[in-house]
C-alpha cells in the first residue's frame, strides 16, 4: 500500500513521562484473523452457500447473479475503504509501539517531512512521523487505521449472504418460517461481528475503525444485490434475479420460483404469483376477491390429504 497521504500529528508524553493516549500505546500483536483470512471467508462461504442452494433452486442465471453480485460488494467494498485508508487514515492502537519515538530527532528545519509540525501544539506535545524510529512499512501500515478492511470485507460478504439467504428462505415473507430459519440467516451477520470484533483483541483496530468497515461494507452489500436482483425486501420479488438485457416485468417475472423453500406455495416455478394475483395490480386478486392487499385466503395447517410430508413444509 502507498505511504498515507496527510501529515499526521500525534501526541507522545507529557514533560513527566505519562504517555498522553495510552489507547495508542499497546503493543503490537499477531492477528487472530488475518486480511488474507477474512477475505477469503468473505468470499468463499457465500460461494458455497450460493451453489449448495442450486442442488433446489438449479438455475445458473440466479447462480450467476448471485456470485457476480457478490463479487460487486466485495470489490467495490475494497476500492472503497482503501482510498479512505489512504486520504484519511489514523493511527493504530499498537501505533506508538511500532514508531518507537525518539522526540530528539523533531525538526522544523524546511523541506523535512514535518516541518513546521513537530513541538507545536498545546504544551508543545505534538509531533509528525519524523521522530519514528521503527520500521518505515510498519509505521506506514500504523497510521492507515480507519476504516478496517478486514470488517469491510467481512459485512460486504455476509450481508449480501444474509440478503440473499432471506429471499430464498423467505424468513420475513407471507407467512411465519421455522426458527431455524431465522438463525440461518443471522449466522452470516454473527460472523462478520466477530470478525471486526477480534480486530479489538489483537488491538489492530479501534472500535470506530470497525463501525466505519462495517457501515461501508453493509452499504456496498446493499448495493450489490439491489443491482442484481428484483427487489431487496419485498418478499414478492426479492429472490428473481435481473437480466442485463431486459427489464423486470412485474406481470409475469422469470424464475419466480427459484427459491429454495417450498413452504405455503413457493418454488413452483411461478405458481405463487399466479395463485395470489401478483400481477400488473401489484397482489389484487379482483377476479376471486380477495382480500384486496395481496389476495391470500388462509388455508388449516393440520396435515390432510393431499398435504404435503412434514420435512418438506419445513423447509
């Protein structure tokens, strides 16, 4: 990575000795997930989980739209954090351990790298780089602290699993899912926070270096699957994936049944929408009277004739 772009001040001692942040003095840890680590989590398990889904879905386009889309948060998502990492920056909590200050090497002399920066300040406690004494990649590396990486590329990968799981499960839909359910899709998003939270143990990140990663990474993931399928929480149309050379057509959408759920009409390959009027009308169901805001009749649970097995209407 290039060298910050800004001259960062910092605060080292008071004349007494006491460090002035001691939330910038910690030492300088292994990382308990590494950069490589996350990003390949981040990536490889919503591959996975995309391709393990299509043993029910079986259709390469919602396949297609799917990893493309993911690959969408993720590259946007590191494009992102890496310009503001490189413009804006901060310093590390292991910061002051890695530059080893020497205040004996500040100079204001011009055309050194912190002239005019260094003993300035309240007190004349503020200094530039130029007193670092340690390694010049590693101080580098230590004054690029926000936002973090390794929580940008964990969100932007398991949000959009989290988006993608909802709509093929159907968890929040028309009708009331098995619990289970709803843990599936948060275990993407207990991941990637503890993920970002590891990044405060090993003190590699302060904890508002992991909100901005996540907040980036959320947005980026929000982004990816609205471009690449119908909707991304109206249940009617959240599952359909686009095309790039058509648009989505409300009356009669393609691979309305590509979700991998077959609760309560699901998964028949459009049979849902037809069977509930989700037409031009938006869910009205004039023809039968319906109930005017999605057309459903409420149908007995209790297994019958015709019904179908118990595992197949948990799923």
């Amino acid at each position: 990575m290039a060298p910050p772009a800004p001259t960062r001040s910092f605060a080292v001692t008071f004349s007494d000795g006491e460090v002035v942040y001691p939330e910038f003095a910690y030492p300088l840890r292994k990382e308990i997930v590494p950069i490589w680590a996350a990003a390949l989590l981040a990536s490889l398990i919503p591959i996975f989980v995309i391709l393990v889904m299509q043993v029910r879905i079986r259709s390469f386009w919602d396949a297609n739209n799917a990893i493309i889309g993911l690959l969408y948060a993720l590259i946007c998502a590191a494009v992102f954090q890496v310009f503001v990492k490189w413009l804006i920056g901060g310093l590390r909590p292991h910061f002051l351990d890695v530059c080893k200050p020497d205040i004996s090497l500040a100079s204001n002399n011009p055309g050194d790298v912190g002239a005019g920066y260094n003993a300035v300040g309240f007190n004349r406690i503020y200094y530039t780089r130029e007193i670092c004494t340690g390694n010049k990649d590693d101080i580098d590396d230590s004054l690029e602290s926000m936002p973090s990486g390794h929580t940008t590329a964990a969100f932007a990968g398991f949000v959009y699993l989290y988006l993608y799981l909802n709509a093929k499960l159907k968890v929040f839909a028309n009708y009331h899912p098995a619990m289970w359910k709803l843990i599936v899709i948060y275990a993407p998003i207990l991941g990637a926070c503890l993920i970002g939270g590891a990044l405060t143990i090993d003190e590699f990140h302060n904890w508002y270096d992991v909100f901005a990663g996540a907040v980036i990474g959320t947005t980026m993931a929000f982004s990816a699957y609205r471009m690449t399928y119908a909707a991304i929480w109206d249940w009617r149309w959240n599952h359909i994936p686009l095309n790039r050379g058509s648009p989505f057509i409300f009356g009669e959408p393609e691979l309305a049944g590509a979700v991998f759920t077959r609760r309560v009409g699901w998964g028949a390959a459009g049979a849902f929408h037809k069977k509930h009027g989700f037409g031009h009308g938006y869910g009205r169901n004039d023809a039968t009277g319906g109930n005017g805001a999605g057309g459903f009749t409420r149908k007995p649970v209790a297994a019958g004739a015709g019904t179908a097995p118990y595992g197949e209407n948990m799923v």
